[in-house]
C-alpha cells in the first residue's frame, strides 16, 4: 500500500483501514508465538502500513 493511495481516501475509511491492520497483526502476532506463522516478513509490512495510515491520518488532523 503506497501513501499516494491513502491520501485519496476520507478519514473513515482510514480509520476502518487502520482497525483491519490492527487486527491482522495482533493475528499474525499470536500465530507467530505459536509457531503456526511461516511468512514472518508479512510482520514488518503490515507494521509500516499500520505506520503509513497513521500518519496520513495526523496529517489530515
């Protein structure tokens, strides 16, 4: 996801975004502790993602 497309997108539907990348990486998170996660770099994505939303969202703030 680049921060182009986010910043086309309204508050609320940033807000859903952000909630969905939450729940996928608490997800992933407890996949990986119980070593069911193959794919650990899926971890470091959706964290920048999650970082990425964030920030468009504070600067739309």
């Amino acid at each position: 996801m680049k921060a182009s497309e986010l910043q086309g997108k309204g508050a609320d539907e940033l807000r859903k975004e952000l909630e969905s990348l939450l729940k996928a990486q608490f997800s992933m998170r407890m996949q990986k502790a119980t070593q069911q996660l193959t794919n650990t770099s899926q971890l470091r994505k959706v964290r920048r993602d999650i970082a990425r939303v964030r920030t468009v969202l504070a600067t739309k703030a």
